[in-house]
C-alpha cells in the first residue's frame, strides 16, 4: 500500500508524517483538574484501592462539602469509567456473557451446563489501531509483503516475509476497493492461567492479539506489539469428552 493521510488520500513517498496535536498543558482530559487526575492515579495506581474503599471515600468526601457541591467522583464505577475513557491510555473492557445453549441430559445435568460466564474483551479493532499507529515502529514494520534474499538464498524472517502473505496480498490485490490499501494480518494466541484477583480463582483464557506488519524482534522486544485482548472463561468439567445426542 502507498502512503496516505488520515482520508486516506495518497501523499508523497518521501513525505513525513504529520506532527501530533499540541496539547495544552493544563489539558487533564477528561479529568476537570490535576487534583481530579492525580486523585484517580493516586487511588487506582498507587493505593490500589478497593471499590467498596473508594465509594466510602467519596461518600464521606460529600459530607464534608457544602450543599450543591460534589467529591471529585461519584463513586468507584464513575472514577474507573473516566479512567477507560482518557483518550492516550488502553482500550477499555468490556463484557458480554454467555451460557450453554446445546443438548442437555434428562438427569444430573453438569453445573458447568447451568452457568453463566463472562467473557471480557477490548475492541480487537482499536487495539489493532494503537499497534499500527505507535511511533515506536516507524523502523519495525513492514506495510507490504516482501521477500528477502541472500545471495541465491530465500530467506524467511519477519512475518510479512512469508510466501503466505505474498500469495494472500496478491489475492487481495485483484479487487479494485483495495488499491492502496494495506494488508495487515492478525495474529492471535492464548494459554490457560487462572485468574485470582475479584474472580474467586475461575479459569480463563487471555487471549493475546499481534498484527503481522512489525517485525519479529519488535514483537519479541516487549515493546507493546502483543496486547491482552481477552479473557476467555474456562467451564469446570469432569467428563471433558461426553457427548450428549
């Protein structure tokens, strides 16, 4: 794909990309203050206090104010709302739930069958953006698929080195709406853990998300190109392989 601006309208090769918005500095977006902001930082990050804490704090904050005026946060939720909505930070999470929706038998039925699990998630789309967009990889990521050689000697590297991202990018290529645009391929992987804090010890997949655009090293050097994206309920069973007709 060829470079474009932000309309996604073509620019110079050469051309550099454009600098970020200033901002002002006594912007705490979405915070109205320093005081709101470094309180959140102070209670989320360096206390780590609990929510029932927090919602006691606010509570007794408000009984020491005037009539019409309120502590600088309502309760724990409004506090960890503005914290997922500051626009430079993470994604934030959400949930859904799901429950077994199949074959149930007549008797006995397994409580795994009966429950309900949540699965919590952050948008795969935004977090795709935040990776492609960090300057750190200005020099770590390839827009188009390549192939490398030494001498007579094929070599294979980086993701976007490979012959599955060439064939798949000269299949894209064929359609006329994808001119100029940039193949990304994703990259997803999980393991099991278990899951302690707040979740009475439930089992989870995290599932992690990478794109195949930076190149290895990046992807290894810990430098945020693999990011959480998921956590996936793991349902307790002892009979891991019966079926139900």
């Amino acid at each position: 794909g060829r470079p474009c601006d932000a309309n996604g309208d073509p620019v110079p090769p050469d051309a550099p990309p454009p600098p970020p918005q200033p901002r002002q500095a006594n912007d705490y977006s979405p915070y109205h203050s320093r005081a709101q902001f470094e309180l959140a930082d102070f209670l989320f990050k360096k206390e780590q206090m609990s929510a029932g804490n927090i919602n006691e704090l606010m509570q007794l904050w408000a009984a020491t104010l005037p009539p019409g005026q309120d502590p600088p946060f309502a309760n724990a939720k409004d506090m960890y709302e503005s914290i997922d909505s500051i626009p430079l930070g993470d994604i934030p999470w959400q949930e859904f739930r799901v429950t077994y929706m199949g074959q149930r038998p007549d008797d006995n039925v397994p409580p795994w069958m009966l429950r309900e699990y949540s699965v919590w998630f952050r948008c795969p789309r935004r977090v795709l953006h935040t990776q492609v967009g960090n300057p750190d990889f200005a020099h770590d990521i390839d827009f188009a698929p390549k192939q490398v050689f030494r001498g007579d000697e094929r070599e294979y590297k980086d993701f976007m080195s490979g012959d599955w991202a060439w064939n798949e990018a000269d299949v894209l290529a064929k359609e006329p709406e994808n001119v100029d645009a940039t193949f990304c391929p994703i990259i997803l992987g999980s393991d099991k853990t278990t899951v302690s804090v707040a979740t009475g010890q439930n089992e989870y997949y995290p599932l992690y998300l990478s794109n195949g655009l930076v190149h290895n090293s990046a992807r290894r050097a810990q430098r945020n190109a693999v990011s959480l994206v998921a956590f996936l309920a793991v349902p307790k069973s002892m009979f891991l392989h019966r079926c139900y007709h």
